[in-house]
C-alpha cells in the first residue's frame, strides 16, 4: 500500500513538473526579451529576498572566498546577480531542448582554442574538467555540436519524466549521461573510447572520497576522480569553463592542459586535483556571479561559516 501511494505521488510531482516545463516553456518563447528580463530581475529579486537559506549559504560563502577582498556591497551585488543567472540559466535549459547544433553554435564563441586543438591532436584522450559555472548545460551541447560525441559524469533528475525530456534532447547531440555513483567502468571505457568526458568536479564530497586542496586559499575537500581516471588511461585534462559574453552569446574558455605525466607518480593525483581547483578559482574570479555558490563548498574544514 505504502509502495502504491509513493507511485502515485511520484506520478502526481511528475506531472506537475512536466506542466511546470509546458508552461513556462510557452512562456520564454512567446515573450520578448525586453519583457523577459525585467520579468527574470523581479523572480531574482524575489528570491534574494524570501529564499533566506540559499542566501545565507550565498552570503556565507563569499565572505569566506573573499575575506578583506570585497566590500559588503560587492558581495551583495554578487548574490543578487547571482540568481539572476540561475534565473537565466533556468530560460535557457528550457529554450536550448529543441535547439539544432548550428543554433546552439551561434550562441558559443571558444576562447584558447588551440588549447583544445592541440590536446585533441596529441592523440591522447581528454577529460574536460569544469565546474557549476554558467551555462553549463550549454556548455556540454556546445561541444557536442563542434567536437563529437560526449559523456558527462552526473546523477539524474528526481522527476523521471524531465530526465526523459533532457535524455532526448542530449541524444540528438550524442551526449551519453554516465551515473557518478558507481560509474567507474562507465567512464574508463568512454574515456578509451576516445568520447570527450566532462566531470564537475567543484563541490563538496565525503571525507573517504575526497582529498585536501586549496580552493581561495581555504581548505576543502575535492574529488580526486579526474587524476585517477587520467593517471590510469593517460589522458589530458583540459580545464573549461562556459560563461557569459553578451546579450544571447556566451564564451568557452579553455584553460592549459594539466598533464598527469608532469607530477611524479606518487603525488600525481594530489598536484592534478590542485591544479583543478585553482583552475576552476581562476575561472571563478574572473565572473563570480557565474559560479554555484548556492552549495556549501567550504563545509568539511569550515561547517561553523554556515552556522552564523
């Protein structure tokens, strides 16, 4: 009985979901963008104001990163700007399910190309390292589109028939979904395969399967999962990272490859998984309202910043 009444309310979310996606769907396309962004500035402002537990993490997690940095009016432009973008990030998904690859295209600019160029030409596979920063839904149909098929690293949706959705739109694009729980065999052999794999690698973990690094200069945990698969295929890592350009338009930017072979093997994985961090803080810094603060990244060394 239980079983059944958790199926039918599963059911019930599901719907409400796909009702939700229907209608908002209908929404973005038929409302024209100098109605949309006023409309996108009042939910985040609304949610800036009445979300009072992500932004409290938000807020937490700034005046943290950036200590004696920024002044409060900064960091709190930073919040504001920040659900904007998570408000804009929402539109997108929504707009990009049926978007052709020339279309997803036209909305990407790639910058340090040559970067990926030369990673791809080395013959060796390649990981892409990055982060929840920007569009980063766009990010993985972008290279899609441009370079092949590509397996990124995730969990599914709660809702079964929004993951059925996206499912669809990625297959078009040759993007294979691969479960980050117990996806070890999944990834080795999309990674032999030759397919671009993406990993986000910038939130918090459990303590067994992390490892320290710095990230703004403050301890936190980081999953070492790209150095270890990479140490054992021999692949690069290219750190990348979506953000945005312009009105419509976002920009790529590829950051120098970290190569497995530089270190030696027996602190190899620690100095890949650094050179991570400090590649996704770089990214960060240079658009820190595009990044995920909305995570307690910093709570393993420092759970007492979330408190107060």
């Amino acid at each position: 009985m239980l079983s059944q009444t958790r199926q039918k309310g599963y059911l019930m979310r599901d719907l409400f979901y796909l009702w939700l996606y229907r209608f908002f769907k209908f929404i973005f396309t038929v409302t024209p963008a100098f109605l949309l962004d006023p409309f996108l500035n009042f939910i985040a402002f609304l949610f800036y104001k009445f979300d009072a537990k992500h932004t409290k993490i938000i807020r937490a997690n700034l005046n943290f990163a950036y200590a004696g940095e920024l002044t409060a009016a900064q960091k709190e432009q930073i919040i504001k700007d920040t659900y904007r973008n998570y408000a804009k990030f929402a539109v997108n998904f929504i707009k990009n399910q049926n978007a052709s690859k020339e279309k997803i295209l036209e909305k990407v600019e790639f910058k340090n190309l040559e970067i990926f160029k030369n990673a791809l030409t080395s013959g060796r596979p390649i990981i892409v390292q990055t982060a929840h920063y920007g569009q980063w839904e766009l990010f993985s149909l972008a290279m899609a589109a441009k370079f092949g098929g590509v397996s990124i690293v995730g969990r599914a949706l709660d809702s079964a028939v929004m993951q059925r959705i996206l499912a669809a739109n990625r297959t078009r694009f040759d993007i294979e979904l691969i479960d980050k729980m117990g996806g070890a065999k999944q990834i080795l052999k999309a990674v032999r395969a030759r397919r671009l794999v993406g990993i986000l690698v910038d939130q918090n973990t459990a303590k067994e399967e992390g490892v320290e690094v710095k990230f703004f200069g403050r301890k936190v945990l980081h999953t070492p999962a790209v150095s270890i698969f990479a140490q054992k295929t021999d692949a690069l890592i290219v750190p990348a990272f979506i953000r945005e350009k312009g009105a419509n338009l976002s920009e790529i930017c590829f950051f120098p490859s970290i190569d497995v072979r530089d270190f030696d093997k027996e602190d190899a994985v620690l100095k890949a998984t650094q050179a991570q961090s400090d590649a996704t803080e770089a990214a960060v810094r240079e658009k820190p309202d595009e990044y995920f603060w909305f995570h307690k990244r910093f709570k393993h060394f420092n759970e007492e910043i979330y408190k107060c």
